[in-house]
C-alpha cells in the first residue's frame, strides 16, 4: 500500500496522537463552544445531530451538508436550534470541526479542503484514511488533527497501550449474515452467491489494506484497529458470512509483550444493517469527550 512504510507509519500515527511544539487546536481546554459541522446526513449523521441538540456540553452544530439536498435541509429544519444546510466549502468555513459520515470516496475529496483550511477532521469512513500519510502532514502543516472514533469496534485503548510497547500479532475476525455484505466490490468482483451460503463460510481473508479495498462500506472497524496498533500491512482479517446471524460481530486478537488481548463485540444493527449502534454512540462519546473537563480512558 502507498505511503504505509515505517517512517510514514509512525508519522501518521504522530499525526493521530499529537504534534510536539505546536500549539494545539484553539479550543483545547478553553471554554469556547466547538462549531461541529456534520458531513453526511444518513444514520450516523443523523443520530450526531440529534445528540448535539439533546446537550453535549461544549459542542453546537455549525450546519449539515447531504448529498440529497432536499432531504438534508428538511432533516436540518426538523432540529431544534435549525441549523443550516451548507455546501461543503461553506459548511467547512463555519466549523471548528467536520465530522465526516458519508463514504470513503467523499472522504477522497473532503479531507484536504477540511484539513486544508486548518479544521479538525473527524472520519467515520475510516478505511480511506488508508496510505493517505499526505493528509497526516496536511493536519500537521496546518495544526489540525484527524480524528477516528472507535466506532463498531471496543478496545482500541489496549491496542494503543500495546503499541506502546512490542505487539508480535493482530487478527481479526468478522462475521455477518450474507446479506450483511451485499454489494461490496470484492462480491462483484469474486461473484460469490451470498444467497447460496447455507453454514458459516470464511469468504475472505487479508490485511486491512485489502479488506478495506475489498469491502469499503463493510470494514472500517479494522481500519481503525490498524490504525490504533500496527498499521494496515500488518494488520490482518478474516471475513465470514455466517446464515441466520442475528448481531454483526467483530473478534480481536492482540498478542505481545504485555500478554494477550480478545475482544468480542456483538453489534445490534442500526437502521442501517452495515451500521452498529455502537458506531454513532461512540462517535457521540468522542464528541463528549471534546467538550469534556474530565477525560476517562486512554
Ligand atoms: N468506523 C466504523 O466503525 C463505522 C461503522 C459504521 C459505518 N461506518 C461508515 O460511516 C459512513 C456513514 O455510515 P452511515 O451508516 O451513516 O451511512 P448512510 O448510508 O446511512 O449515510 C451516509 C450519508 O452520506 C450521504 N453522502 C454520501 N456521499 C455524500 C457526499 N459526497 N456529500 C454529501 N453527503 C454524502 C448519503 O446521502 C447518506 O445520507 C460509511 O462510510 C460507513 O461505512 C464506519
């Protein structure tokens, strides 16, 4: 993959954690209110919107922008405070922050404007910040960050203590029901007939890089493992498609210096089946950290 060396890793990784010397983003510790301009007006999108209005302290919406524009100022105007719909250079001019819920290909042609003008940049696509070790120096250049959310996925604090020190493995394995991974690119390509999976069946297996190529809607939690630990080379996954499977569920394996780590997280799909609760709600807890006075967890 492009860009992912060792050096860029670590400079990408920088890039997440901090920058030595600079002053942080304006708002750290101040009590000023953190303008957050919403990306992607679908489920996650959504459901940030509604948290915002219901009171995170510190935290007010700057606008929204959808791809239907109708729809999206419509959902805009059902909110309580009426924030507005802005096209993309608008709404990135009125935030302190974008929180990008959309797709991975948005994200393409989002990322350098946010950053570019020196705003934070929260992504849910996660899987697209892949190899962009660009946009890492972009943020750094212009002292803003990029901000990944946990999303589908629980304990990425262990993985970045672990990180800290020596990590000799990580796996991961997910599994949905068939219809949990129609349309991806790789089931295009491979014409795999979900429908004619009777018992759990490995249909995949690869780094994150791969995977998230493969299936760029399905995959961004191993992004964002890869990202929190050893990079997306050496991060690896595997993908089943498990008939009659009720909760999409993702098992971590972590393995170095410090022990071993297993998590499991069974997610309760959203509105949208690709989408597990726990990806909006812990997007909502980042943002509740922002804004926060006390910061629990790593
Ligand atoms: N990190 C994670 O663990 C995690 C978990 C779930 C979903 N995701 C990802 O988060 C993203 C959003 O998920 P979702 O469930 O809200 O999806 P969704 O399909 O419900 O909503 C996406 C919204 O973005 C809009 N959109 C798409 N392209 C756009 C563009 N160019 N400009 C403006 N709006 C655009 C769509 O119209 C839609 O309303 C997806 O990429 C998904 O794969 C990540």
């Amino acid at each position: 993959m492009s860009g992912t060396g060792s050096r860029s890793w670590t400079v990408f990784l920088f890039g997440i954690i901090g920058s030595r010397g600079k002053p942080r983003r304006r708002y750290e510790g101040k009590s000023a209110m953190i303008r957050v301009g919403i990306f992607g007006l679908g489920t996650i999108g959504r459901r940030v919107c509604w948290a915002v209005e219901a009171g995170i302290p510190g935290i007010a919406l700057a606008g929204g922008t959808g791809r239907d524009g109708a729809k999206a100022e419509a959902f805009l105007a059902s909110l309580p405070s009426k924030p507005p719909f802005l096209p993309p250079e608008e709404l990135i001019q009125a935030s302190d922050l974008v929180l990008e819920a959309a797709t991975q290909a948005a994200l393409q042609d989002l990322a350098p404007k946010v950053l570019g003008a020196g705003k934070d940049l929260m992504v849910l696509s996660c899987g697209g910040l892949l190899g962009r070790s660009d946009w890492v120096e972009l943020a750094r250049r212009n002292r803003c960050r990029i901000l990944v959310p946990s999303g589908a996925i629980a304990g990425l604090d262990g993985v970045k203590g672990a990180r800290v020190g020596a990590i000799t493995a990580v796996t991961m394995e997910s599994r949905k029901p068939p219809c949990g991974w129609t349309g991806a690119r790789y089931i295009e390509e491979t014409r795999i007939d979900l429908e004619a999976i009777r018992e759990e069946t490995l249909i995949f297996e690869g780094t994150a890089t791969e995977a998230c190529r493969a299936f760029p809607a399905n995959v961004n939690v191993v992004a964002a493992l890869s990202l929190a630990g050893v990079g997306p080379e050496r991060t690896r996954i595997k993908v089943f498609a498990v008939p009659g499977l009720a909760r999409n569920t993702h098992r971590i394996t972590l393995e170095g210096e410090f022990g071993r780590l297993q998590i499991q997280v069974e997610n309760v799909p959203s509105e949208n089946p690709r989408t597990g609760k726990l990806s909006y709600l812990s997007a909502i807890a980042l943002l509740r950290d922002l804004g926060a006075t006390v910061k629990v967890g790593t």
